[in-house]
C-alpha cells in the first residue's frame, strides 16, 4: 500500500515545487503600466484609511496633489511582484508633484505590512492601510492589485487593473502624459 503512494506523493511534491523553482530562475517580467485615462474624471466616494502611525486620513488629505493609488495586499503574489517598482517610482517621480498611495487591504493591518517592506527593502513608500477593505467599494475594486490615478481636485482621471513595472520609462511616460505633468 505505501509503495503505491510513492507515486503519487512525488507528483504532487512536482506539481508543488515546479512553479516556484521556474520564478527562481526565470523571473516574472511585469508589462508597463497600461494605465487608462478617462475622457472626463470621475468623481470618488471618499472613504477612510490610515497611516502607518495609525493616523485616519481621507483622499481629501491628498488634495492639491496627483495621487497615484494603489490597492494591494501582501498574501498577493502580483502584488508583491509590483512593489519594488513603486518604492523605485516615487524616487523618479520625486519632482513632479505626486505622491505614491499604496494601500494595503491586509486585515492585519499596519504590523504585516511594515514587516513586509523591510523584509523586501521598501524604504521609499509610505505605509496606508485599510483592513476593512472599504476601499475596494468605495474605488469599485474588484481586484488586486488596481492602481487609480487621482488628480488634483480628488477626481479620478484613470486606473489600471494588474500588476505593472511602474518604474519602466513607458510607464513613466504613460503617468507623466495622462497627469499634464
């Protein structure tokens, strides 16, 4: 009997291992951002989030600024894939008047996240969370990661849904274009 599960163990152990052995070696290449923009914003139904220092803040503390927003969640492996581009991202964007929102829907909160970004180096974003997922509602977020960029007058003028290398020159165009910046 147990010779006949040798087997069938080895092929669920292959089945297992096999996609994390091919991403070691040959690395998910993630496409630029293809962010949409609308013809005309859309107005956003505000909701609340916080900081990482606890702190509750509205899309209303970011007004006057270009926001870029991005919902995300650290168990989400695309998400993860992303993040590095966005720490890089706020670096080149630096001069340009817009502030990276990556906000997390972890319903751990603020202490997954922190221990997220310093275990992948992430010292450029800022930590916002939102463990009651409101956001996702408020946004009409049907999945993770979604990106939305937010003008100046708190009105969405686009979004992408997926993941992207943010940091690639095509993406960077692609935000600076649709922003007027």
């Amino acid at each position: 009997m147990r010779r006949s599960l040798v087997p069938s163990l080895i092929i669920v152990c292959a089945f297992v291992a096999f996609p994390l052995i091919l991403r070691e070696f040959f690395p998910l290449k993630l496409p630029a951002a293809e962010l949409v923009a609308h013809n005309t914003p859309q107005g956003l139904t505000d909701f609340t989030f916080s900081d990482g220092s606890g702190r509750n803040l509205t899309l209303d503390n970011f007004r006057g600024t270009l926001i870029l927003v991005n919902v995300w969640a650290t168990w989400c492996p695309p998400c993860k894939e992303e993040m590095a581009s966005l720490n890089h991202l706020v670096l080149l964007l630096a001069n340009k008047n817009i502030k990276i929102v990556p906000i997390s829907v972890d319903v751990s909160g603020t202490l997954t996240v922190r221990s997220f970004y310093e275990r992948l180096g992430l010292n450029n974003l800022s930590i916002y969370v939102d463990p009651s997922k409101n956001v996702m509602d408020a946004l009409g977020i049907t999945g993770i990661p979604t990106t939305i960029l937010i003008g100046r007058d708190g009105r969405e003028i686009g979004r992408t849904v997926g993941p992207a290398q943010w940091d690639a020159p095509e993406s960077v165009k692609r935000i600076t274009e649709i922003a007027g910046l």
